[in-house]
C-alpha cells in the first residue's frame, strides 16, 4: 500500500462538480481527437480522467488528494473501494494516462494519431468505472 499523502476533506456532495469538469475535459477530448489535434485532444484526455478520479474519490472518501502527484489519487481510490476485478482494471488505465501525463504536457513533442487513440480508449474504459461509482 502507498504511504498516505497529503490529502484535503472534501463535502463529499462536490463529486458533483468534478463530474461535471471530467465530463467537459471528456467532450472537448472527443472533439478535439475528431479535428485531428492528437496533441490537444492527448492533454484533455489526461485532464478527464483526473477529474474523474477526483470525482470518484470525492465520493467514496469525502477527501481528495492535495498534492502534484496523481499516484496519490490512486492510492486514495484503492483505499476507499473494495477489491474487485473491474476496479483493478480500471485503476490500471489510469495508471496508464497519469504515465503519460508528462510526455503529452512537457516533451515539447508532437502527439500522433495513434498514441492519442490509445489514451482515448484507456480513458473510456476508466470512465466506466469511474461513472458506475457515481451513479451508485
């Protein structure tokens, strides 16, 4: 298990509002993967599926993550949901898309079509989840 990091409590009914930015970063993602900007659409993918995590632990904890490190986001989730398959999954694509965090905002590189493709899919499988605890 991760060491806790620094966390801040949260009114557990603010969910709400990190749904809401997670699922305008998910539609400008969308949008911007149809207009062919990888780049673009790379950075708003990263960016929804933190707020969905946020979201997620919002909810479940009534805490979020304090600090720079999205790692700690997921250590949070894993200590506020119980152990099942789909979880795991879904933790492992955001693992993946945290990973790729720096590459797709600091590299100074181009994001190409297909590398923007597969964090898109990660992200939808994450969204799954993440909207499934939500909903509950």
């Amino acid at each position: 298990m991760s060491k806790r990091r620094g966390r801040k409590a949260v009114d557990r009914r603010r969910y709400r509002d990190d749904q809401q930015v997670a699922e305008q970063f998910n539609e400008a993602a969308r949008v911007s993967l149809e207009c062919g900007y990888w780049t673009a659409s790379g950075v708003l993918i990263v960016h929804a599926a933190i707020a969905f995590a946020d979201a997620a632990a919002v909810k479940l904890s009534g805490q979020r993550s304090a600090g720079e490190n999205h790692e700690d986001t997921i250590a949070l989730l894993e200590e506020c949901t119980g152990e099942s398959e789909p979880k795991r999954n879904a933790l492992n694509q955001l693992r993946r898309i945290i990973l790729e965090k720096t590459m797709v905002s600091y590299s100074g590189e181009l994001y190409s079509e297909a590398q923007t493709k597969d964090i898109w899919r990660r992200l939808q499988r994450f969204r799954e989840w993440a909207v499934m605890v939500l909903e509950r």
